[in-house]
C-alpha cells in the first residue's frame, strides 16, 4: 500500500511541474514600430500573450514505408499473372 502512495505522490508531482515549466510568449511593439518578443513582460508598452506554435512534425523516417511498397509490388505482381 505504501508503494502505491509514493507512486501516485511521484505521479502528482510530475503531472504539476509540467504546467510549470511552460512558458508565455508576449510581443508588442515600440514607437519606432520594432516588434518584440519575449518571455517577460513588458512594464512600458501594451502587449499581447502569444500561442507559440506548435513543434514541427517528426523528421522520424516511416517505417510503413517499406511494407506498403513490397504490398504494392505483390498486387501488381500478382495483377500481372
């Protein structure tokens, strides 16, 4: 029962540091007409709270790849039989 409750107490606190560690994005712009961006706000103009965008898709190869390409033989293999 005691390993139960470390594991759900460690499970807790991991599931409560990850809101903690995301950050805000604000961005305004100064009299010259510069934008900004920045993870602290700003005390001298008006800012925005940006969405960052979100990660870029995987660069991971697919693995499916192969196999559908030796299906697609076969049929056609098999079509030409």
């Amino acid at each position: 029962m005691m390993q139960v409750s470390y594991k759900l107490i460690a499970l807790s606190l991991l599931l409560a540091s990850t809101s903690a560690l995301a950050t805000r994005v604000y961005t305004w712009e100064d009299s010259t007409g510069q934008v900004y961006y920045s993870q602290t706000k700003p005390t001298d103009f008006e800012y925005k709270e940006v969405d960052p965008p979100p990660p870029p898709p995987s660069l991971a190869p697919d693995l499916n790849k192969p196999f559908e390409e030796q299906i697609r033989k076969s049929i056609k293999d098999q079509k030409e039989q």
